[in-house]
C-alpha cells in the first residue's frame, strides 16, 4: 500500500501578484490622510522628512525652469 501525498492536493498559499492600478485621487487621498494627524513621534519626524523632500524637489524644479529659461 503506497502512502498518499496530501501536500500535492492542497493548494498553493503563494500570493499571486496582482497589479492594482492606482489613480492620482487615491495618491492625493493618502498623503491628505497621512498628513492629518500624527499619532506617534516617528509620524512627526515622517512628517518632517516628508517637508524637507518636497522643499528640496520644489528648489531643484526651480534650478531646472531657471536653467532652461536662460
């Protein structure tokens, strides 16, 4: 009598990647949701990370306008 193999029966618990398709409106969304309310320390230093980053991309957009402008 042969044993029987029930793992090749069950089925495979891997997540199949799925694409979701995200709109500018859930991007806008979140960051408006994220910028509500902090809730611990590490969502205040987030936060000031996050205003830093926007100031430094909003400076070198400038630079490169100005750049192009010349």
């Amino acid at each position: 009598m042969g044993r029987k193999n029930y793992l090749r029966d069950m089925k495979s618990c891997r997540r199949e990647e799925q694409k979701h398709n995200v709109g500018w409106r859930e991007y806008v969304q979140a960051v408006l949701g994220f910028l509500r309310k902090p809730k611990t320390r590490f969502d205040l230093l987030d936060r000031g990370r996050f205003l830093i980053l926007l100031a430094l991309v909003i400076i070198l957009l400038q630079k490169v306008v100005e750049y192009f402008s010349n």
